[in-house]
C-alpha cells in the first residue's frame, strides 16, 4: 500500500523553484539584450507632502515609469496595493502621511536612447536659464520635441530625467512645438506643477513668443479670436483650421520691426490651443516663415532662398509667479543662430534700401 506524501513537507520543498537562489527584496537584476528586465521587490513607501492628494493610479505609474498602465490597474485591482494595510480603488486620494504597499514588479525597460554625457544632452542642459527647488525653466531648441513618442525616441523631458537621474520627479508644465524654439517650465515638485498648471488655467501665467511672418502685418490688427478646429489630414498628419464649430481662441499681436517682405510680430496667446499662433498668423495673411504646414509653396521657396532653414517662432518671454513665495518673475530667452541669422540678414538688407 503506498503513502500520501507528506502535504505540509511537499509545499515547503516546492515553494522555490529550481534555478539561482532567491534575490532579497529590493534586488535588481539586469539582462543582456536589447532590453532589461528589472525585478522589484515590495516596496512600503510614505506619501510626503508633495504627493498629497494624488490618485493612487498616477502615484503609482509615476513611481512604476515604464509598467504599462493595464499593470497597474490590474496589481490595484486585486488588492496587491494596499495603502494604511487597506485595499484601494484607482481613483483613491492619497493623503501626506499615508503607507503605500506596492507589491513585487516585473518590467521590462528599454536602454536608455540618451546616453549621459552626449551631444544633445549637454546641449539641453547648457539651455537652462533659470533653477530653483521647486521648478527649472528650458530654452529649448527648435526641431527637440518636448516628449518622446510618435516615432521620437527622446524628448527634452526624456533628456532632463537622464541627465538627472537622482531627482525624484521633473514634469513637464506646458508644452511647445517641436519646431517652435523658447522657454518652457519643468516642474521639480508636484505641489510646482499643480501651483503652474493651476496658473496657467486662471491665465495668471503671461507668454510672449516674437514670430516672423510673412508680409507686412496690418497695423489695426492687434488682436484674433477666430475659433480652432484640430483635424486630420488623409495622412494621418494633424492640422487646424480657423472654424465656427472649433473652440474660442485668443491671441494679440503687436508689430515690433519691418523689413522687406516680413514683419517681426510679438504674439501672446490667452488661450492655448495647438497651432494656436500659427494659423491665427494664416488666417490675417500673414503666416509664419518657414511653416511648412501653414505656407504656401511659393512663400516658403522664397523664404528658403534668404537662408531661412527653420520655423521662425521662438517663445520669447515668460511672466508668472514662482511656486512657494508667489514672487513675480519675468524671464526671456535669446534666439538660436539659425533665428538671429535671418534677422540679421534681413536687417543688412533693409539698411541697404535706406541707403
């Protein structure tokens, strides 16, 4: 007659399976190839003040960069998350003071596309014109996007979080378009970044961006408020177009020098939608140099015969109030080569006419 093994002693014997001894909690393992997978152990973290009143979901995907969100919502879902030792829902509030469980985590990441100390990483951090401990402010080059994503491998905020790998949290405030050169806000707190934001929403926070249209800019024309309507071209390719069915949009304009065939213009938009100055430019008649989608063929083929190699839109200046002591700033950033260098020539030969 043969015996029942033993239930209690197999369990034990089967807990581990075969293979390398079990890592510590905490450990990190990195694979060779072209990605690494990275295991974690369970990690008991303290909500500090600067995540007070975050989501649980955004808590946990800020802390978990690279786990797909279904991950996430899947390890809350089951009760793997506790918070105080108490299961969670997604949309929980988190509280300073709080004890995150968060459980073991298998990631696969990829390498790092920036490596430290290249080229354009310098280049990004040389282009930091303001810092505190609270937020950093960018002038960031034209043909950088601000993000990774759609065919990008990097962006300025991916660049920012590489060069610093020890700071905890760097978000972006706002963002600019890849060709549009000037400064941009990266918050270093969430607290910043909600305090920015919530700026920006209240139109307390002020943008000046100077842009070289095309023409001479009418004099009575300091102000557009034609509606935005984003769309889709057969491409795929994203555009807007000025629509009564779009959403309310706002910029004043101001002439600030003429020269033959342009105008160097200060544009402030008080709303924010995508593209925002350039079609409102297009729409007056008067669209943005080297704007490949808003100008025609012609004006672009002549703008290019003066050397013009880029998007003539830079983010000039910047007025709001500093997170933590409200104290009012105003900061402004010089434009690249490729900018001056059209202005400059286009400055040679207006003096010439004068003559």
């Amino acid at each position: 007659m043969s015996r029942k093994p033993d239930a209690k002693k197999y369990a034990r014997r089967s807990k581990r399976p075969p293979g390398p001894p079990a890592r510590r909690e905490g450990a990190v393992s990195q694979s060779s190839g072209p990605t690494q997978e990275v295991r974690q152990g369970v990690q008991w973290v303290t909500v500090d003040e600067d995540n007070d009143d975050q989501r649980v979901d955004n808590f946990l995907l800020s802390r978990l960069r690279g786990v797909p969100k279904s991950i996430i919502y899947r390890i809350v879902r089951k009760g793997e998350v506790r918070v105080n030792k108490g299961r969670v829902k997604p949309d929980t509030r988190l509280r300073a003071g709080d004890t995150v469980r968060i459980p073991p985590i298998v990631r696969k990441e990829k390498p790092e596309q920036v490596k430290p100390g290249s080229r354009v990483q310098g280049v990004m951090e040389a282009a930091v014109i303001f810092e505190n401990d609270q937020m950093l402010v960018v002038n960031k080059p034209s043909g950088i996007a601000v993000h990774g994503g759609s065919g990008l491998s990097f962006g300025l905020i991916e660049v920012l979080r590489s060069a610093r790998p020890g700071s905890r949290f760097l978000e972006l405030v706002h963002r600019l378009d890849r060709d549009t050169s000037g400064l941009v806000m990266i918050a270093k707190k969430r607290s910043a970044l909600r305090y920015l934001q919530d700026e920006l929403r209240q139109k307390r926070v002020r943008k000046f961006y100077h842009a070289l249209v095309a023409g001479s800019w009418p004099d009575d024309v300091g102000r557009v408020d034609e509606p935005l309507l984003r769309y889709e071209m057969p491409n795929g390719e994203r555009r807007v177009r000025v629509d009564s069915a779009g959403k309310a949009s706002l910029t004043t304009f101001r002439s600030l020098e003429r020269f033959q065939g342009y105008t160097l213009v200060e544009a402030s938009p008080v709303t924010g939608r995508t593209h925002q100055i350039r079609v409102h430019s297009a729409w007056v008649g008067h669209p943005i140099a080297g704007d490949d989608k808003y100008m025609d063929e012609v004006s672009m083929k002549a703008f290019r015969s003066i050397g013009g190699q880029r998007l003539m839109l830079h983010a000039r200046a910047l007025e709001f109030r500093l997170p933590g002591t409200d104290e009012p700033m105003r900061l402004e950033a010089p434009y690249d080569e490729a900018f001056d260098r059209v202005l400059r020539i286009l400055g040679a030969r207006k003096s010439g006419s004068e003559k």
